[in-house]
C-alpha cells in the first residue's frame, strides 16, 4: 500500500523528506516504503576520505577556505583537499542539506553540519569502526 | 635546428605587430586540459606568459623572463560559456584556490587558468570522481545528443544517396559532393562519439583504481575535428536545404555560401570580442553572438534560397522555350518525316550525362505529333551496365525517364542496327523504344509505330 511520506524535521527547520525516503516498485507494481534513511545520493553511501574530514570539521562552525588548513594539519598532511574539490564538495553539501551556511563575510562563508549531515557522519563512524572491530577480533 | 628555426621565424611573424605580445591560436576540450596546462607551461619557460584568452581560441601571451610555472586548467561547473566577466561565484572559487597558494591568470567561460611557482601546490581538482563527474556532466550529453542527430541525418542521406536517389547522385557534380560532405559529416562524428565513449570508459576505469584521469591523446587534432564539425554542420545543413529544392542552380550560390560562413565566423569572433571587453555577460552581447547569430544566419541563407528558387523558378518554366536550337525538315535518304523543332535541355553532367530533347512537329504532318529522346552517356561500365539492367527490367523509379513495359519488352529483329540493341514496348499512348550501345542509352518515345526506314533514319541521326 502507497504510504505518503512521512515529513522530518531538522534542527533548523528544514524539511528534508523526499530526500530521506525512497520509493520502489514490488512484484505486482505496487509502491513499497524503504524505512530508514537511505542516501540521498549513491554518491554518499560511503563517504570519500575528503569528504569524511570536511564534515568532521564543520561539526563548529567554520569558514569554507579555512578547511583545507584544517584537514592538513588533522591529518599531518596525508590528506590534502584542492580547493576546486572542495568547492564544488560544500556546494553539494548545502544542496543536499547536510550542512548549512551560517555566516557570510564579504566572499567568505561559514558552514555547520546539519542533523542530516551529522547522522550521514555518525553512519560512516559506525561503518568504519565496524572495519576495524571486524579486522581486530580477526587478529585475537 | 630546423625545427628551432622555423619556429623562430613564425615567432617573428606573430609577434610581429607588438613585440611584447603574442597570439596563438589553441583548441582545448573539456577533457583534455592537461595538455592546455602543458602548452602553457612551455610557453611560459619560452618567456610567454599567458595574458588572456579571447573568444575562446585566440590565446594572447605577454613577453616576460622566462619562468618555471605550473599550470593549472580548471573548469568551473558553476561558470557559465557565455560569462564574459568575473561573477561573485567566480571570484569566490578564485578566492578557494588563491587561499591554496595559486595565482589567478584568466579566464574563459568556464574554464579557469591559475599558476603557481611551487610544485608542491595542492592539486585544485584533487577528487578525480567529482573531476570527472564534472566534463561528463557538460560534454558528454552535448556530445551524444549532437552526434547522434547528425549520425542519423549523415545515415539517411547517404543511404538515400546511394540507393534511390543513386541516378541525380552519379548525375550530378553537386548531389555527389553533397554525399562526400554527409560521408565526412559521419566520420566527423563517429569519430567524435566514440572517442569520447572510449575516453569516458577508460576514465571511469582509472578513476576506480585510484588513478589521474587519462589525458586526451592528440588533442589539438580533436580540436581540429571539431572546428571541421562544425563547419561541415552549417555547410550541409544550407547545401542540403538548398539542394532539395534548387538542383543544379546551387552551383550558383555554393561559393558565396562557403565564403559567408567564413565572414560569419570573423563576425561572431568580433562581436564576441568586443562583447568581452564590455562586460556583456549571459544575457548580453556574446549570448546572442553564440544563439541568435547563426539562426539569423541560416534564416537569410533560407530567404536568400527562397529567393533564387522564385527566381531560377520562373526562368526554368521558360527553359524548354529558350532551348531551340534549329528548326528543319527532317530528311533522309529520302524518306520525309517532316519539318520539325528541336528543343533540348541538358540534366546531368558528371558520371552520367544525360540530356533529353524532343522532335516536334510543326504541323500536324504524317499525323506524328512528338519524339521524345532521353539520352544518357557515361564511360562507366559499372554504371552503364546498371542502367540497362534498370532499363529491361522496369526498375523505374531509378531510371526516371527509361521506363519500359516488361511484359510487352521485345527485341526487335529485322532492324539494321549491328552493334546496337533494340527492345521496343507499347504502352497505351506511346511506342518506346530502347537502344544502347557501350556508351549510350536512349530511349525514344513516340507517339506512332515506327517502320523500319523511319527507324533507321532516326537511329543513324542519334547514335552517330
């Protein structure tokens, strides 16, 4: 049975349903609800190392150039995120709604992660962490 | 050292009007900016620095000490290819990748140009997946929508050409030249199709393994191909809407037609230069340039078109008037067949030449009113062959012209035509007769039966 979606509300306010759920067809043609949070994009079921590392640093609010400094040094200069990529990353992020801008000083703009933004972090942790759980029990 | 020469002297030749400056001409794809990056780099260690990018093609450099840069060529999704000047999301990008310690240099349409003296300048495009991503998002729809329209108008015309239209195409000089520029348009694009689909596929593949995207290899000749595309788009486009309905008094407006597109594209480059210089963005000066230009073209080719077909039209009804040739008794050896006009038009002139004139009486003496003669020569066994096959077994709508009843088809014995043969046919108003030797094909219409001295009277005047 066809169940309409069932609306969400973020933090700030935002209604991010149509995003969050996705309809699929069964057997008999019939709409069939995937409960959830499913991606909102393929893109994003499992996060690059990049973009892992921005949306770790916007968890405080920070300005979008001051990033790449940030990731640099977090990570002793073995992840380096170019500016065009990073760009176009946070232009995504703010489509997608996961994370939002905050403050705007003349061509700089601050962002802070979202509720959307930190669950697809939280999500990518557990992943994570399950990798190395996984690969630690393997090795007792 | 002949190489190094050469080059010094086209040097001298370009930089000939400002010492200090340099313009050359370089293509660059979407996907094949590296080598761009690399042509810039050389140029820079050449003492040339690259000042700015004009409508798209024309690179001007400034004289500078010659310098280890590195270049960085970058497209900018959010750009757009009818920006003419810095938006704020532009400038914002510049401010991402200055802040990475690269210098902004220019500027076109969408792509960026930045430098930096250090090699160690974090990679602006370090995502290589969004990288791609982003040329696909932009060439490869374009690309494909493009090329298949093209493919397929290329495929029905060449298909047309070869099959029911073979006749006008082996007739005429134009048709044939308008099937090599649909053969080439196809190339054109095939070429095109697949080598991005190739490029596109092996991109793909890299970037799962985690590695650079492959950089088009002959790029400067892609580029070339496309320049070549893109003329031979308008060139058909106008050749085979001015075909269609003009035949051969094309040959007329041809040249114009090719010199106009070579005016248009100096006009287009013009006016999107002056438009650069003004600061006319997306909705400005270069937005029509690169839109509204070409479709006002193609609207006053298509009225000039019009035009000579109205023209060239009321001259032709008259045609068949303006084609006698003689007026005379038509005798021999003393059989009189009467007094007659000759009228005569020529149809084709290339593999094939054919020609048709008619015989008519002047009066309504011997009760033959007409003889219609379709001539058609051609020193091509292949073709020559091909057209008597069509002739004997009726294939008409290939022959147009030599068409005879297959049933009621006989050869006629008893005429005295040695190396010629004869099939004859009755229809219900008209007589036909079929002759060919190994050059010619005539076909003769007439409205009595022929006798045998008639005949022969005829068949010596025509095939000698």
């Amino acid at each position: 049975m066809f169940k309409p979606p069932v609306l969400t509300e973020t933090t700030h306010g935002d209604i991010i349903s149509i995003i969050n759920i996705e309809y699929r067809y069964n057997n008999w043609g019939l709409h069939v609800r995937k409960e959830g949070v499913t991606m909102a994009r393929e893109k994003y079921k499992t996060l690059t190392e990049q973009m892992f590392y921005i949306l770790i640093c916007l968890q405080k609010e920070c300005c979008g150039i001051d990033i790449m400094e940030m990731v640099q040094s977090m990570t002793k200069s073995r992840i380096t995120i170019g500016p065009g990529t990073l760009y176009a990353l946070l232009a995504d992020f703010v489509k997608q709604d996961f994370i939002r801008e905050t403050a705007v000083d003349g061509r700089k703009k601050s962002y802070r992660i979202t509720s959307l933004g930190q669950q697809m972090l939280d999500n990518e942790y557990t992943r994570l962490k399950s990798l190395v759980d996984d690969y630690g029990r393997s090795k007792k | 050292m002949v190489e190094v020469k050469n080059k010094c002297i086209e040097e001298v030749i370009m930089v000939v009007k400002n010492e200090n400056k340099l313009v050359r001409f370089h293509t660059f794809q979407y996907n094949s900016l590296t080598s761009t990056e690399k042509y810039l780099e050389q140029m820079a260690s050449n003492g040339w620095m690259l000042e700015e990018i004009s409508g798209g093609v024309k690179f001007i450099f400034k004289k500078s000490e010659p310098v280890k840069l590195h270049f960085s060529v970058n497209i900018f999704s959010e750009g757009s290819e009818f920006d003419t000047h810095l938006l704020e999301t532009n400038l914002e990008y510049i401010e991402y990748c200055k802040s990475a310690g690269w210098t902004f240099a220019c500027t076109s349409g969408k792509v960026h140009v930045f430098y930096s003296e250090d090699e160690n300048t974090p990679v602006i495009d370090s995502d290589p997946m969004i990288k791609l991503k982003t040329i696909h998002k932009i060439m490869g729809p374009k690309k494909m929508l493009i090329g298949s329209i093209m493919s397929a108008m290329a495929m029905i015309q060449i298909v047309y050409s070869l099959t029911v239209g073979l006749n006008q195409t082996e007739q005429s000089s134009l048709v044939f030249s308008n099937l090599v520029l649909w053969i080439f348009v196809l190339v054109i694009w095939a070429i095109q199709m697949i080598g991005y689909s190739a490029w596109y596929a092996k991109a793909k593949y890299a970037v799962k393994n985690g590695d650079p995207l492959p950089d088009v290899k002959n790029a400067d000749f892609r580029g070339f191909v496309i320049i070549l595309a893109a003329f031979s788009i308008t060139y058909c486009g106008i050749l085979c809407c001015a075909g269609i309905v003009l035949h051969e008094y094309i040959n007329f407006v041809v040249i114009p037609i090719c010199l106009s597109i070579f005016v248009l594209l100096y006009v287009s480059y013009k006016i999107m230069q002056v438009s650069e210089k003004r600061m006319i963005g997306r909705t400005g000066l270069k937005f029509i340039t690169l839109l509204i230009v070409p479709i006002g073209f193609s609207s006053l080719m298509f009225v000039m078109i019009v035009g000579l077909v109205i023209l060239y039209g009321a001259k032709s009804e008259n045609q068949n008037a303006d084609m006698i040739t003689n007026t005379s008794a038509f005798k021999y050896d003393g059989v009189e067949l009467g007094e007659y006009e000759q009228r005569y038009s020529e149809r084709g002139t290339f593999l094939i030449k054919s020609y048709y004139y008619v015989l008519q009486g002047r009066s309504a003496y011997k009760s033959i009113k007409s003889w219609d003669f379709y001539v058609w020569e051609t020193k091509i066994p292949a073709i020559h062959n091909r057209l008597i096959g069509e002739a004997i077994d009726g294939s008409m709508f290939r022959t147009m012209g030599i068409i005879l009843n297959p049933t009621n088809t006989e050869i006629m014995i008893g005429f005295d035509t040695k190396d010629v043969n004869v099939y004859a046919s009755q229809s219900e108003d008209d007589y036909e007769y079929l002759l060919y030797d190994e050059d010619s094909i005539v076909k003769l219409r007439s409205q009595t039966k022929l006798t045998k001295e008639q005949f022969d009277v005829i068949y010596k005047d025509i095939m000698n």
